[in-house]
C-alpha cells in the first residue's frame, strides 16, 4: 500500500509480463525445484546402499527409478527449452542451489 506522499512508480520500472516468458520461468522454478528433489533422492539411495540397507531388488528399482526420473526431466527441460545451468538459482550469499556432481 503507498502513502500518500508516495508517487505511483513510471511504466519503466514495472516487469513487462509475457505470457511465454512467464510460463518458461515458472517451469524453470519448478523444474529447479524437482532436479533439487532429486538429487536428494540420489543422495539419499546412494548413502542406503553403502550401508547395505536395500536387497538387490531394491537397490534395482531404485536405480532403474533415478534413471527414468533423470530422462523425463531432460525431455521437460527440452520442451520448455531449458538448461541444466537455468535450474541451478543463484541464491546470492548461499551459492547455486543445486549440487555440481
């Protein structure tokens, strides 16, 4: 809410939005959101299967899951024509959000 004293800021600093620009940046966040999720998965399925937690079957399953979840995320970032390098958000003094591995 503006005060009273406060001018209504010129068209220039406003975001122009783009119907196809705004549905590209929205599919980045998510995707970005998605490859975060992920990689924790892997992470997590990795750190089982050194400690010896998963029968043969399952460490199978999870492996042949991660690979389909790796090829349907590369065929999202090729329909909304994205890159590995546009889901990694900089999040300033934190770094990049997604692992580099």
């Amino acid at each position: 809410m503006r005060s009273a004293n406060e001018r209504p800021r010129p068209a220039a600093h406003r975001v122009a939005l783009d119907p196809e620009t705004v549905g590209r940046d929205l599919a980045s966040l998510v995707l970005a959101v998605v490859e975060l999720l992920r990689q924790l998965m892997e992470r997590q399925a990795l750190r089982r299967v050194d400690q010896g937690d998963l029968s043969d079957d399952q460490v199978e399953r999870i492996g042949l899951t991660l690979m389909a979840l790796e090829d349907r995320m590369a065929e999202l970032r090729e329909r909304f024509d994205l890159t590995p390098e546009d889901l990694n958000i900089d999040l300033g003094p934190l770094g990049p959000l997604l692992s580099s591995d």
